[in-house]
C-alpha cells in the first residue's frame, strides 16, 4: 500500500504533465513495437552452430592411448608439473564428488519436504468443506444483531436478500470495475494458484519482523475462500494454521473453477457498505446506476470499500473515504503502467489508465455529491461505531454473514438523556451560530463507554450530522487540555503551591531558544495579567501565559538523552491520546489547545485523573455470540495500567474541583460548581471554532463539545457557555444515579499531606508572609518550599556584590526587605505602573529590592577598606589627627571618600576627602585633620568605597572620642583703629598625591543630604 506521501507525489506528477509523469515511470514497450532492424542486430550477436562435416575426425581412437616409442628426457620442473597436475586432479575429484553428494542430499531432502507436505496438504484438504457447491454457500446469510447493555437491540444486518441484492453476470460489470479491484486486491489474479507466494513470502517476513500478525497477503480467491467456506470461528482466527487451510482451499477452487467464475462470484458477493451486497447494488446505492456503466472515477470509489466498508463510509468518514479512493487510482495508474495497460478477461481492450484519467478521476468523486441512505437505526452514531470495531476486530466481509450477537456498553437512558440534551442546547444556541454538538461518557473504573452523541441529527445533512463528532480526531481542545501540561510539571518538581508569574512574556514559538522567528507573547483571556499566581490559581482560573510558562519548563517532546519518557506529548500518550503524535512541529501553543484530539480520546484522557491515574482503556463491545449462542469474545476489564502517580491524579482533581479557585474568573455560582464534589475544566479554541467541557467524578467521566462540523466560528460563545450547560446537567443526571448513595468525593492517596503556605508566594510561611496563609495538599515527597524562599523577607546582603551574605563575605552588610523574583519577565514588568499598581495593591513598596539568586562565596572579590592607625573607641588627645588606613579592591574599583559625623549614630555627615580615585593596597595617609574647631566627644569616622559599575559599595566606621584640651587665649593689645581689609577665603581642602590635608585648612559640619562634597569658607 502505498504512502500517503507517495500518493499525493505521484498525483501532483500526474497534474503537473503527462510527459512528466511517463518520463519518470517508463513502461514496457509492447511485443510488436519491435522493428525488424532490432531483431537483426539482436540476432547478429548470437553465436552460430558450426557446419558438421566429419563427425568421426573428432573420435578418440586407441592410438591416442599407445606410449611413444622413444620418451623424452623430461627435466625436473617437468615432474613436479606432472605431481602438481595429479594433486589438482585429486582436488577436483573430491569436489565433485562432494558437489555430488550435496546435490544428491537436497533431492533426498526434496522428496522428504514434499513427501510430508503432500501428507500435510492431504490431511488438511480431508478436513475443508467441498468446494464445489459455492454459489449454494453463497446465498446463505446469518443476521447480525447488535445490542445495548441491558440486551436492546440496535440494529439487525440482514440477509442481504432482504435488502440490495443483485446477482450479475461477468460480462455485465464495468471492466473498469474489474480493473481497478484486481489493482487494489489481488494484481496478479489471472497469474497464481489461488495465492501469490510473493506476498505470502513477504507478509510471512513482515510479521516475524514486527512480532506479530501485520499482514495476510490475502488474495481475491482467499478472501472468497474465507468469506464462503470457513466456518465462523476459522474466520477470524490469526494463525498460520487457517493460513494454511485458505490456500489449500483457494488452490482447489482455482482448479475447479475458472478465474471468470471466481471473480463473478466474489463481485457479487462482497460487501460495499450502506447495505449494499454486490457490485450491482453498490452501483444504484452510492451512484444511481448500473454496473456496467461505471465510470473510471466510480470504479475507483468502490473498488476501495470491501475492505472496511464501515470505516470507508463517504457519509460517516468522508476525508478517509476520498483518500481509499485516491489509494485505488494510484495502484491501478502504477499497475497500468507496470503492465503496459491491464488486462481483463471479461473484455477484449485492455483497460488503460492514464495521468489525466486518474487526475479527472479523483476530481470527480471529490466533487461528487452523496446522498445518505434511509437507514432507520436507533442510535446511529452509535452502531456505527461499533461496526468500525468489528471490522478493525475481525474480517470486514465474513462478520455480516455470521450470526454475530453484540453486546455493548451503551445504557440507553443516559443515551436518550445525553441525546436530548444535547439536542436542546444546539437548538438554543442557534443564534450564535452553533449548529453541533457531541457528548461522551465513561465509566473510568471499567472503561465502558456509557453513552455516545455523536451530533444532534443523524440525518440532517446540512450540519454533516452523519459525521460523529465523538471521534472526530480533528478538534482543537482550546485550554481543556491543560491539565495534562501540569500533571507534565508535577512530574518534574511542580506542586499546587508553586508560584508563576503571570506577566507580559515572549518565548521562542517552538520553544526551542534558537528559533528565529519573531516571539510568541501569548494573552489572557480576560487581556489582563495577574502577576504572581501559584499553580492552583493558575489552572483552576485557566490563565494562559502560566500554562505556557509550565509547557516551556516541561517541554513538548520527549528528550532522548533521558532515561524516561517525559514532555507534554508522552503525558498525552500515556493518557490515551494518539493523533498529538502524529505531527514533528508543535510550538508552546500546544497547551492552550494548538493540537488536534477527538472528544473520545480526551474523556478517556480525563477518565485516567477520576480512576487515581489507572488507564483503563474505552471499551465499547463486552460480548460477542455466534449464532448458535457460542461465546466468541468476552471483554474481561484488565487490572490497568498505572499511568500516573495517584498522588498527582489528587492533586489535579483538588484543584480542578476547587469552586473557591476558579471564582476569580467563572465567578462563584457557574455550570460547574454542581451540589457535589466534581473535576471540571473548559476550554474554547481560537476563533470560536471548539468549545469544550471535560470534567469528571470517581464514577463517571463526560466530555462535552460544541460547534460546527465544517469550522464555522460561532459567535462569542465559550466552553462554559456552549459546552458546560450540557455536561452540568448531564452530570447532575446521572452521576448520582451511578454512585447509589456512596459518596462522590474523590479518594485521598496515602501519599498526600496538608502544608500550611503563605498564600501569595505558596511557599511555608516567614515572618513577613504577606496576604496571609492557607492549608494546601502536597504529595508526601513533594513538599513546599521553604519560609526562607518566601516572596518576601528580610535578608543580610554583601553590599558590593549583591548577594546574600555568608560567612566567607560579611564585613559589608545590611539588613532588607527582597523580593524573590527569578522571572526576568516579572521584573520587568514590576517596573511599569501596572507592576507597580500590582505591587501597591498587595502590600508591597514600589521601590523593592530582589532578592540575589545566591550567596556569595570566597571566590567573589571583596574590598579592603581598614583604618590601620585607628581603634574602635580610641581617645584621641591631639590635634592634627593623621588618618592612615588601605582602601583597595580586586576588581570594580570606583571612588572613595572619608567623612565624620558627631556621636555614634550620626544624622549628618561632613565630608573630609570626597571622590578619591587613588587606591591604597599598603597603610598610607588618607588625610591629616584639624581638631581645632571640633568639639570633644565620640565621633565617627567613614570611609565609603563605591564601585565603577553597579551599586557595588562599601563602608568602614570606627569610632573615636576627642579629647582635645582647649588653648590658653593669650592676651593682645587693643588695636588702634585702622581701615579693616576685605575678608580672604582660605586655602580649599584639596587631597594632594599623598591625599594629606594643607594643614590650615579646616572643615564644618555641613549637612549631606546628597553626600555632595562641599568645602566650608573659612572666616
């Protein structure tokens, strides 16, 4: 069978050019397109058998056996070349005979082999049916029931007599029709026994390769073998045994009857869908003519169905029908060009295909309008969908003529309930454009699927109503598949507490950091941001940007460096869902529903979170009899598969069934807070195309979807109010009635413990929790965070590296309030008004300090500021004080300067030496001060070293008490009254090299609002 890629290469060739196409897949010239030039030279090159003229000159006669008369002389090498000419003689002989013994031993082995296979063919060809009453075999036909749970039935398949049925001739089929079927099922029909030992080769190769049965090779006449002669049970075994007993069988009736007969047979007896037995009725059913004027493009569309004329339904499955029937075209346009044309035996012409036949072909179905039949079944959508099981189950041809009783899992009640609801609720919302709608529920304990809506009206057309949108694997779930993301970061470390800032962010699309493309920023529902929110916050209240924060940490594929498989897809995988992992290219929009799932898939996915993380897969058919009321299939629910931790499945269904969580944007009284505990979660895709609701209790799991079947948006209508009106009421209905009387509360795994947190930050609560605490659930092993990693707390920084400061980095500290705030997004955003406003509103300053992401160590540079010549509490008793001291740093040095201040805590400072880039690695004089004007007392020296960069800075204060004695005034004379001259300004204290002070200068005490240096004048 050839790929999809395949097919679409070879049609795009076909549209693109004949010439192209022909170029690219030569074909055989035909035997008379030899010229007579050809075989000459072809001829030329043969050898020639040479003229016989005297046979007996070549005959050996005796006197070539008579020694010479006089021997030579031979030399030495001469004997060595005759013993040499012995021992290669010897040689040859013994590998002949060796050759000859080998041979003779496969003969022996031959005769052996066939011997017991000629034995084997006997013994079983005693026990088949005989072959020779086939057409009376063909008119027999059991009625296959299907059933609900409680033994309703369904829907009967009936003796195709009853229905369409037309038995015709050979030579009264479209051999268009007969081309395009031997192309598809069985191309070398004309050529074997009964059966292709090439494909028998290669499907025997291909199921010892894969481990099990992928591949049966069946051709036309082991299908009608099947369908025929072999009893019910043989049919759908998988052994090499009924292998075995269908050849045998197909080779006696190759040799009993002749391939036209075969083939009018199996043509009349097939399968084709919507009760159509048949070629002739198929015909009338799907094309409202006869089957011998079947088109090319017609041939092609029921040529493809036999094989699974369910799944094939061009009203149920109208994209998978068009693709068997682009599959059809491709096989018969390589086979006509492999054979030069295709032969038929009910024509003279053989049937040629070529490039614009088969584009036309397609075009044609593909714009051809169906109309359904006029089936009355009761829950069609239903029966449908069981019937695709049975024939993926069993052999499509062979099930409708066996008497089969199926029962299933569907309780009509909550059908008819689910049915009506649904109905009503598409009606209602007709204004706003809303035309389908789906519903699927599930035992998550058993896995039987309870009830099935497939669409409002089986029959209404205009809404593609045939098509089940329950398994429709081409919706976006929009945020309803964001449980799976989180249950992804539980995995990796998340708790309900983590803390996610909800913040204006950008990120790679594909969330790979080397993506070129522009950023993906993605919004908020409400278009708003919610700043620090913890997980449970976040996914009960559906924000975006925090699900594609949690995607971003998980990933979207598995990384193949790990030992387990981990990501978003391999969480969908373990969940039951298949069609995410169909495609190489998702981007972090998966996680807000950037994928395509089906309804079944996902409430099955959901069902895993109510059943404590065991995977019980749907389940549609628990029995099977044949018609003699023998069991054939009995569904046994198995133990499950332990697909997540149930301490995560808790977790998930905690905050999903947290009303008081999800009140800040569903508001407190919504569809889903129902009057009992109950997991909910609504999703609304881009556009308005999807609205979903998923939710679930421990007995009982609903998926609920709305919309259109062709993507027409509909209008501002979401999950919670398209979707979760049905699943709320759905819920109500039934859930109680399932658990009678036992309570619906969810199952608390012994692995869960209860943490007091704070509230905002989600981690133990510090002194300086803000917003309060509240109890939150934990996995044992995956506690919260510890109070030292809170929002916001008090911490001693190293003052010129920033960082927490450690026993290897505190002479340079001070004590401040920090906020921990790891996400370069969120301090981003804390600067603007929003941030800000955000901040105000809980309790924070505007101005914050964040907190360093570590401590520092002995390996960060650290300054050197000492005074060398001065104690701490030293008394100093003269004037003219010369201050010493080492002001250096490895690396980020700035500018210094040294000033005073009177008592221990000064509330202002004077500048003595102000912005010094000299930098001191040895004691050395910083300044000689004048005591002169300063008043005895404790006073504080400080010297300040500000980094070149940064806020880097550090301090050094000793303090010294003054103890200056006073000068004696001496006396003056009075002096004679003289014109007094205009004041001067002395010298300014400028730092020479040696940074010492000019001796008369002196310094006030001038306040420092901005630590400004200002020179005092002095009077």
């Amino acid at each position: 069978m050839p790929t999809p890629e395949d097919r679409d290469e070879y049609l795009r060739r076909l549209i693109a050019s004949e010439d192209e196409t022909q170029a690219d897949i030569p074909a055989p010239p035909y035997p008379d397109a030899s010229s007579e030039e050809t075989k000459s030279s072809v001829y030329d090159s043969l050898p020639r058998r040479v003229d016989e003229r005297d046979m007996g000159a070549t005959r050996v006669t005796p006197a070539a056996f008579n020694p010479v008369s006089r021997p030579a002389h031979p030399a030495a090498r001469q004997e060595k070349r005759a013993s040499q000419g012995v021992n290669l003689r010897k040689g040859w002989g013994c590998i002949l005979r060796s050759l000859i013994l080998f041979i003779f031993g496969l003969i022996i082995a031959g005769l052996v082999a066939g011997s017991y296979a000629l034995y084997q063919y006997n013994v079983i060809a005693s026990t088949l049916p005989d072959v020779d009453d086939l057409r009376a075999r063909a008119s027999q036909f059991e009625t296959t029931r299907i059933l609900d749970s409680e033994g309703h039935i369904l829907y009967e398949i009936l003796d195709p007599n009853a229905g369409r049925r037309t038995y015709i001739s050979l030579e009264n089929i479209s051999p268009l029709l007969v081309a395009t079927t031997i192309a598809t099922e069985d191309k070398e029909f004309y050529n074997h026994p009964g059966f292709d030992a090439v494909a028998l080769v290669r499907a025997l190769w291909q199921n010892y390769s894969s481990g099990e049965i992928v591949s049966g090779a069946s051709t036309i006449t082991q299908q009608l073998a099947r369908m025929l002669l072999l009893s019910q049970e043989e049919r759908f075994e998988q052994t090499y045994r009924r292998k075995a007993r269908e050849i045998i069988l197909s080779t006696e009736i190759t040799r009993r009857y002749s391939k036209d007969e075969i083939l009018e047979l199996y043509l009349n007896e097939v399968n084709y869908g919507n009760l159509s037995y048949g070629i002739e009725a198929a015909a009338e059913t799907y094309f409202n003519t006869t089957a011998d004027k079947l088109s090319l493009a017609e041939a092609s569309f029921l040529a493809g169905l036999p094989q699974s004329p369910s799944i094939h339904d061009i009203h149920t499955n109208r994209e998978g029908t068009l693709l068997r029937q682009r599959d059809v075209i491709f096989l018969s346009y390589r086979l006509s060009e492999e054979k030069g044309c295709i032969a038929v035996s009910n024509s003279d012409e053989p049937v040629c295909i070529g490039a614009l036949e088969a584009v036309h072909a397609v075009e044609t179905i593909e714009n051809y309008t169906f109309n359904p039949p006029n089936i009355s079944i009761r829950y069609p959508h239903w029966v449908n969908y069981v019937r695709s099981i049975l024939e993926e189950k069993y052999d499509a041809q062979t099930i409708y003529r066996s008497g089969f009783t199926v029962y299933t899992t569907l309780v009509p009640d909550f059908q008819d309930t689910a049915q009506q609801m649904v109905s009503s609720q598409v009606a209602a919302l007709n204004d706003r454009n809303v035309q389908n709608g789906a519903l699927v529920a599930i035992d998550p304990k058993t896995g039987k699927i309870l009830a099935m809506v497939g669409s409002p009206d089986f029959d209404n057309a205009a809404i593609s109503g045939q098509v089940n949108m329950a398994t429709s694997p081409t919706r976006q779930p929009g945020s309803s598949i964001k449980p799976i993301t989180y249950l992804a970061a539980f995995e990796k470390g998340w708790t309900p507490s983590t803390l996610i800032w909800d913040v204006p962010s950008e990120f790679p699309p594909s969330g790979d950091p080397n993506d070129p493309r522009e950023p993906y920023k993605p919004v908020n529902y409400d278009e708003r941001f919610h700043g620090a929110v913890t997980l449970r916050v976040a996914l009960a209240n559906s924000f975006n940007i925090p699900a594609v924060k949690a995607l971003d940490f998980v990933g979207i594929y598995d990384d193949p460096d790990t030992e387990e498989k981990e990501g978003m897809i391999a969480m969908s995988e373990r969940l039951g869902i298949s069609t995410l992992s169909e495609r190489k290219d998702y981007g972090l929009a998966l996680t807000l529903g950037g994928g395509d799932v089906s309804l079944l898939e996902m409430t099955g996915a959901f069902a895993v979170m109510a059943n404590e993380g065991v995977r019980i897969p749907p389940v549609a058919i628990t029995k099977i009899l044949d018609h003699n009321g023998e069991l054939v299939y009995e569904y046994n629910p198995p133990p499950g598969e332990q697909a997540l931790r149930p301490e995560h499945a808790f977790l998930i269904s905690s905050i999903l069934s947290d009303n008081p969580a999800r009140t800040w944007m569903f508001g407190p009284n919504s569809y889903l807070n129902l009057p009992f505990p109950v997991a909910a979660k609504t999703g609304t895709s881009n556009d308005y195309r999807d609205n979903w609701t998923m939710g679930y209790t421990p007995n009982l799991a609903v998926g609920v979807w709305v919309g259109n079947a062709d993507y027409t948006p509909m209008n501002q209508t979401t999950g919670l109010s398209g979707a979760a009106p049905i699943w709320s009421q759905f819920m109500q209905t039934v859930a109680p009635q399932l658990a009678e009387g036992a309570s619906l509360g969810f199952a608390r795994p012994e692995g869960i413990i209860d943490k007091v947190i704070c509230s905002i930050s989600g981690t133990e609560p510090s002194n300086s929790c803000k917003s309060g605490s509240r109890t939150e659930v934990f996995a044992a092993d995956q506690p919260p965070l510890p109070s030292g990693m809170d929002l916001w707390r008090r911490v001693t920084l190293d003052t010129w590296t920033g960082l927490e400061a450690s026993d290897s980095c505190d002479d340079f500290t001070k004590t401040e309030m920090v906020m921990r705030v790891d996400d370069d997004w969120a301090r981003q955003w804390l600067d603007t008004n929003t941030g800000k406003n955000w901040l105000e509103a809980h309790d924070f300053p505007k101005n914050i300090i964040y907190a360093p992401n570590r401590e520092c160590n002995g390996n960060d540079p650290q300054p050197i500021l000492r005074f060398t010549n001065l104690d701490e509490g030293q008394i100093i008793t003269a004037n003219n004080l010369d201050i010493l001291g080492i002001v250096t740093v490895k690396d980020n040095f700035g500018r210094w300067r040294l000033d005073y201040g009177q008592g221990e805590e000064p509330s202002e400072w004077t500048v003595m030496i102000a912005d010094s880039g000299a930098q001191y690695e040895t004691p050395e004089k910083l300044a000689t001060w004048d005591l002169e004007d300063i008043p005895n007392g404790v006073i504080s020296l400080r010297l300040t070293l500000d980094g070149d960069k940064g806020d880097a800075t550090a301090e050094r204060i000793v303090h010294v008490t003054l103890n200056v004695p006073t000068p004696t005034p001496t006396p003056t004379a009075t002096p004679t009254s003289t014109e007094t001259p205009p004041p001067t300004l002395p010298p300014t204290a400028i730092p020479t090299a040696t940074n010492t002070l000019i001796p008369t200068a002196t310094f006030t005490k001038t306040p420092l609002p901005t630590e400004t240096p200002i020179p005092a004048v002095t009077p």
